[in-house]
C-alpha cells in the first residue's frame, strides 16, 4: 500500500476552513441553516456525508471520538465511520459517551446528560423542516427570514386530524432560541427535551443538501405543539431487558424465529454502563443486542 | 363623482377610503398593461372591473393587492390602526402580515389558492395558525364554522381539496380566505371555468358574504352577470386605460361609452 495522500481528517485544510466558517455562523444563527460547499466523501450520501465533513473539519489531534448509530457503537456505519477517522486523523476513538469530546450520531441522542466541552454532531438527510408543505426553496427561506411558521402547525394539525393525535415521532419540529423552526434529523422525539439547554454544542450537517446548522450550549429548544395536544415523549412503558433502566429509550428485539420480543436500550454504552455497575432486568443472562441482532 | 355618491350611502366610519390608486400604471416594454388608474374603494364597497381579454384587469388586481411592482402610481391602504399607509413603503413582512390577515385574494384557479393536498380543515385553519392560534380545537371548531357558512358539508372537514368538486373547492378557497375576517377580498374571475348553475350558486353565496361581513371587495370579471349581481360600481378597461366609470346600474344600463355599449349588448367576445 502507498502512503495515505490525503490531509489530516481526509478533507484538505481549505475545505475545512469553509465548513468552520459555515459552523461558526451556524452557531453564531442557532437554528439557521447555513447553505455550505458539501464535498464528496468516500462514501455514499446515506451514510451521513454530512455529518462526516462536520467531524473532519472539528477534530482535533487530542480529540476521543465516538460514533452511533440508532445508539449503538457496532452498527456496520458506526464502525465504518469511527475506523475512517482512526485511519484518516489517527484519533482515538470510544464507546463511552463520558469519555468522548466529539459523538457523530444518527438517529439518537445519548442517555446520560452530555458535559460542557463536548461536541455532538448529527447527521441530517433532510434539514428543512418546511418541505414537507412547502416544496419551493425560495418560499421556505423567505418564511425563515420572517418567522412565519403557521405551516409547521399545519403538519401537526394534519397530524391530530388524521390520527387523533400528534404521530410525528421522528424528525418532531422544534423552535431554536425562540426563532428559528428546526428538524432535529430523525431521532426520536423521545430525544427533543435533551436538545434543551444542553451543556454540549450541538451541530448538524446534510451533505446531499448542503446545509450546516447548529445548537450553541445552553440554548432554548422548545418542541412545536397545540395547547391542547402538548408534546409528549415516547418510549415503550417496559424497563430494558437488561439493565432495568426504565427512563431509556427501548428498541423492540426480536429473540427467536418464533417471535419472541424484548425491550432493550437502544443506547449501548448507557446499557451496559449500567450493568456493569450491577444493575439486572428480566433477561439479564440472554444475549445482548448485537447478538441477538446477528 | 361616483365615490361620493357611494359614500353617502354607506354608514359608520366608511366616509374615508379603505384603498385609493393614484395614476397608477404598468409596462412590460413598450406595452402598457395599465396605465394611469386613480380611484378609492370605501369600506363595504364593491367593485367590478370588467373589460375583454387583455385590457389590464388582471395586471391593475396585482398591482392593487401588492404583488406587482408599479411602473407609476401608487396604492394606499387604510391599516387596521385607521392609518393610510402606501404598499410601496410597506416592508415585506408587513405586507405579507396584511395578505393573510386583512386582505383575501380568490383565484380563479382553486389550486393557486388552496393547498391541495392537505385537508379542508387545515386549509381554513392555516391562517389562523399563522397569527398564532395555538389550540388544536378552536381552530377546528372555527374551520368547521366557516365550511358551513360556505356551505360544505363539515364531514368533509379532513378531505383534501383534491377530492372535492370545482364549486366545493372555490367555496373553500373563500372560507380559507374570510376566516380572519379581513376587510378587503381582491378576487380575479372567481366564477371563471365553472358550470353556469354552479357559477349561480356561488355568487349567491358571494353576495350573502360580503353583505353580511360588510367586506369591501375588488373583483376582475370579464363576465357582466358577475358585475352586475355582486358590485355597486363598475370601472371598465380597455387597452390598460380605465374608460368608464361609474354606479353598476348606471354604466350597465345606461353607458356613455361607446365601447361599453358593444359590451354590454355582447356584440363584444367576452
Ligand atoms: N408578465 C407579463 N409580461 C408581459 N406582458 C404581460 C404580462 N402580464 C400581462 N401582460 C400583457 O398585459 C396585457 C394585459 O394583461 P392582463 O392584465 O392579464 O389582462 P386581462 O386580465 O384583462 O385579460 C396583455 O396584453 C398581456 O399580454
Ligand atoms: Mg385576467
Ligand atoms: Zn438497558
């Protein structure tokens, strides 16, 4: 093999001078989205582009790098991204939420409260949160520059209308510093109400749409809702399998080929964190996750 | 003149316009599309502004309601506040505010003016929402109201317009637009493409509205069975010129121009 061409973090130190600028904008804007030049990336758009050029352009030598996927660390993404940058940057890299300074995620905020210091970086497919009533580009920034936001209510009335209730569980639309009207990338809406006043700087990057916005630390991130249809979280009403946990986020894991289901955490390093300090649910002794997931 | 005339017949606080074009005028190049407009509208007034394909009645509707940039003239707008205000001078988000919230605007095509694909309910409800009505039920209950006011049957409150017929979709096109009670609704052929026992329907029920609500009203009609059933004053066009002006009654009946007069008598294509 050649000596690797490429720069530290793979992106040249051009490139990630311009995706500092859109960042520091972004932060500068909570909620506003930055239009920035995506780059290509070895890898394809799904795989969170966006979220890649964010962390190539943040991190730092001394930086301990974590990366999930729907919570876990060992989804064939996650680990394909932290290998990427252990290659590329020569970082080190973590499972534990505790000891990393930058987390990229998909689709999951972690369990345990995020410190002052760190960095968590999503990645986004689709950031703005208008599209879905408003195709037109132009129409949705100029609703953005005046605060008209009655159209985000029309999804949510839509919503109630149809379902009875709100059923937006992912990607729920937030206002940002009492703002802008944000799309949190698809977590939960579980992980909204950690997005509020988070200790952590929070940043957001959509390669295919070339888009970077951010949430500085402790910044205001308040989920739309009717006054009489208030936002709730959603989790599965059972404790984790596992740890017992009953204030987790829970994936449904199907045991057997006949059917059986457990509720686990979705958040590895919070799971097994807790049972390593001794704490037991139901299924204590039957394969964890990925296992059960092979 | 024929303001006055209609002023005095109007009560209240509508002895001073709600609307007034001055030398108002529009060019694409050489053509002038409009040129030279100056009239007032009084609160509760109705006016009709007829004339054939291609004399400026759509163009001075745009330039009245803000969304045409004059090349001469100006439009003023007596705001909530009694205050006249000049469009020009408006910034984009007040203007925007008084597009949905004192002011309607029909369209003759029910999809420029509705959103297709979401529910009648929503439709309606969707400006509410933008001056910031926050409770799921009173905007429901509120759409609900206005769906029969138009005379939609309200279990059809979760259809999506693309399911509902051409007269249904421009009575719901109407309820989204006066359910923030605006003071002026501009309308550009609202009768047009429909059948004519639909077309009668719904400007009986245009009629009822704005007598009810006391709405003043700009309505571009190339159809005079329009004019004469929902205005009191008619301006004709022709050439982007206003050439006649004047009680609805009056210039249909009885006009001066001779232009008016092939109109009227349908030697004219409409
Ligand atoms: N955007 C435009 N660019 C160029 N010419 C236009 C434009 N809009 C309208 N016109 C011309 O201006 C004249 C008046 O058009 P319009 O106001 O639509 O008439 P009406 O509504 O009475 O049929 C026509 O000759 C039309 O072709
Ligand atoms: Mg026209
Ligand atoms: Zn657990």
């Amino acid at each position: 093999m050649n000596a690797p061409t490429y720069n530290f973090a793979y992106l040249d130190e051009q490139t990630k001078r311009m995706i500092r600028r859109a960042i520091l904008k972004a932060i500068a804007i909570p909620g506003y989205q930055v239009p920035f030049a995506s780059r290509e990336m070895p890898m394809p758009y799904g795989w969170g582009t966006g979220g890649v050029q964010v962390t190539a352009a943040i991190l730092g030598r001394d930086d301990v790098l974590k990366v999930i996927d729907q919570g876990s660390d060992d989804t064939t993404n996650a680990i394909s991204i932290r290998k990427f940058f252990a290659k590329t940057a020569g970082v080190a890299t973590t499972t534990s939420t505790t000891d990393a300074t930058v987390i990229q995620t998909r689709h999951r905020i972690p369990e345990g409260a995020l410190h002052a210091g760190q960095v968590l970086v999503y990645q986004v497919p689709i950031p703005e949160p208008l599209r879905f009533l408003e195709p037109r580009e132009t129409e949705t920034r100029r609703m953005h520059a005046l605060g008209e936001y009655g159209l985000m209510h029309v999804k949510l009335y839509e919503d109630i209308a149809r379902f009875g209730h709100i059923a937006t569980a992912y990607a729920y639309p937030v206002k940002v510093n009492a703002r802008y009207v944000m799309d949190p990338s698809p977590t939960p809406k579980f992980d909204n109400p950690k997005m509020d006043n988070c200790a952590a700087l929070q940043l957001f990057g959509a390669g295919r749409e070339k888009r970077i916005y951010a949430i500085p630390p402790h910044t205001s991130v308040v989920s739309l809702d009717f006054e009489d249809h208030p936002f709730t979280r959603y989790r599965f009403d059972a404790p984790c399998a596992l740890c017992g946990a009953g204030d987790s986020y829970l994936d449904e894991i199907v045991t057997d080929d006949k059917g059986s289901r457990m509720f686990v955490c979705s958040d590895t390093d919070y799971c097994e964190t807790r049972q390593s300090q001794g704490h037991r649910g139901s299924e204590s002794a039957a394969p964890h996750k990925e296992r059960a997931h092979g | 003149m024929a303001e006055t005339k209609m002023a005095e017949t109007l009560n209240g606080d509508s002895d001073q316009p709600l609307l007034t074009a001055e030398g108002l005028g529009k060019s694409y190049g050489h053509l002038m599309a409009c040129r030279d407009v100056s009239f007032a509208l009084y609160p509760g007034e109705v006016l009709a502004i007829v004339g054939e394909s291609g004399s400026g009645k759509s163009t001075l509707l745009q330039l009245l309601s803000a969304q045409l940039t004059p090349s001469a003239g100006s439009v003023s707008y007596r705001m909530r506040d009694g205050v006249m205000r000049d469009l020009a001078a408006l910034g984009e988000a007040e203007r925007r505010f008084l597009f949905r919230t004192d002011w309607g605007y029909v369209h003759q095509d029910p999809a420029m003016g509705l959103r297709m694909a979401v529910s009648a309910g929503a439709n309606v409800g969707e400006r509410l929402m933008a001056v910031g009505w926050n409770h799921y039920g009173r905007i429901r209950d509120t759409a609900s109201s206005w769906l029969e006011r138009v005379e939609i049957d309200t279990g059809r409150i979760d259809d999506a317009p693309r399911t509902y017929s051409g007269g249904m979709r421009q009575r719901l096109q109407i309820a989204r637009n006066l359910v923030t009670e605006p003071r002026l609704v501009f309308m550009d052929e609202p009768t047009g493409g429909l059948d004519v026992s639909v077309q009668a329907r719904l400007l009986d029920l245009m009629r009822n509205l704005v007598s009810e609500l006391g709405l003043a009203a700009i309505v571009v009609t190339h159809d005079l069975a329009v004019a004469r059933l929902l205005s009191h004053r008619v301006m004709v066009m022709k050439g982007g010129r206003v050439i006649e002006t004047g009680l609805t009654d009056q210039v249909l009946d009885d006009p001066c121009e001779p232009y008016t007069q092939l109109l009227v008598s349908s030697i004219l294509p409409a």
